[in-house]
C-alpha cells in the first residue's frame, strides 16, 4: 500500500484524506508539494502506471490545494456571503468526494475478494432499466388529394429513366499497329515514304500515334529516315536492326 511520510503525519494516503474529512487534522499543516512530489517518485517507480488512480490523485490534490489556498490567503468578503459558508460548501464537496472514493474503494475490494473466490457469476441488486415508452404516433392532418399528389412523386422516382445509347467509336490506331505496317512495308521494299502511313483517312489522334511509333522504331534502329530539305517528304528505310534480324532469319532458314 503506498504511504507519505511528512512532519505532522505518516502513514498512507487515504488515512491522510480521511482526517482531513473528519477535520481531525489541520490542512495547513500538510506540505501539500511533499505529499505531491512523493507521489511522483512512487509513480515512476511503477512499471505500468494505473491511469485512474492518477486522475483520483490529481483531482483529490486539485481540492486540497483549492481549500488550503483560501484559508491561507485573505478574502474580501462579499455582501449577503461570508467566508466561513464558501469554507463550508468546499469541505462539503471534498467530504462528498471522499465517500465516494471510499465507497468505489470498498466495491473494488469486494470485487476482488470474490474474484479470489473464483466466483464467475454475479447477483444483480439493482432492477433492469426499462426503456422509454414509445412516443405515441402522430396523427395524419393530410387531404387525399395530397396523399395522391405524394404518391405520384414517388412512383417517378421508382420510374427508371431512359436507358442511355451506346456510342460508338471508330476504331483507333494503336503503336503496335502502326510498327507492324512498318516492318511489313519493310520486308516488300527497302524504302516507302511516310506519307503512304497516311493514305486511309485518320484522325488527329491516328496522326500522333503514327508519328509516336515512327519515333519508336527509329530509336531502336529498325528504321532509318530521310528528309532531302526542310518540309520536304520523309523517307522511311530499313535500319541497322532490321538488317539484322533479316539475316539471322535467313540464316536460320538456310
């Protein structure tokens, strides 16, 4: 059990609240920093510090310090209200907080005898709450022609809406595409201009993945490009790779 030693007491910590209750033992006595900073070393000392217990302790001090400033420090007294009631209603609202403490102090030891019983069951003392009765219905104030005008509002929101018409798409140029009409025109002849890539009608976007493909092939060197002046027509020939895959084919054929 932990316990504080100081001048004018010794002993744990709920005695020392216990004669503060019973007013057997002056507050202003108590070094309320020593009982505090004793408490501190007790915590660090714990492994696993109980998060409720120090709540208890801080409120319980938090009180503490509260009456002993007031009996400490001088007032001005207001009019219609003295001192001695504000001291009054401070220690009756200390002294309602300790039985309280007590009583919880007292059910967790009963707790914990029976669970040292191995009890696994537990007598209910209190009656079960009942629940509320339900509130009582609302009464219907409404003309049948509003009730038909609701009722017609809901079956357009149950009513499906008009099924939406595919679209459809022409059929886009992919890079693959475009790479495999390369090599094929390629493989018939050793050079064609680009602008035969252009000959079916295309769109904007078939421009671009035509182009993006020629850029493709030249990088990796299956295609070579010319262009004799500026704007002028760009021819596509065979590059270094393709000769070579051409080579390795016929040899493997051979």
């Amino acid at each position: 059990m932990y316990t504080i030693t100081l001048p004018t007491f010794a002993g744990p910590l709920d005695l020392l609240l216990r004669l503060i209750e019973r007013a057997e033992l002056d507050i202003t006595t108590i070094a309320l920093a020593q009982v505090a900073d004793q408490y501190l070393l007790h915590v660090r000392a714990l492994e696993e510090p109980d998060p409720h217990a120090l709540a208890e302790f801080v409120s319980m001090a938090a009180r503490l310090l509260l009456i002993k400033s007031r009996a400490l420090l001088p007032r001005p007294s207001l009019p219609g209200r003295s001192s001695s009631t504000d001291e009054d209603a401070d220690a009756e609202a200390l002294a309602r907080q300790l039985r309280e403490y007590q009583h919880y102090k007292q059910l967790a030891a009963m707790f914990r005898a029976w669970q040292e019983e191995e009890r696994r069951t537990f007598v209910r003392t209190a009656p079960p709450l009942l629940p509320d009765p339900p509130p009582p219905p609302p009464t219907i104030s409404h003309t049948v022609s509003e009730l038909i005008a609701a009722l017609q509002r809901r079956l357009q929101l149950v009513t499906p809406a008009n099924e939406p018409s595919g679209v459809h798409l022409p059929p886009r140029r992919s890079v693959a595409e475009v790479a495999a009409e390369v090599r094929q025109r390629l493989s018939q002849q050793r050079w064609f201009s680009f602008d035969d890539l252009l000959a079916e009608p295309i769109t904007r976007q078939d421009l671009i993945v035509t182009f993006w493909a020629v850029l493709e092939l030249l990088k990796r060197r299956v295609i070579v490009v010319e262009q004799e002046h500026i704007f002028g027509m760009i021819s596509i020939g065979r590059g270094a790779a393709l000769e070579l895959e051409e080579a390795v084919r016929e040899e493997v054929l051979v």
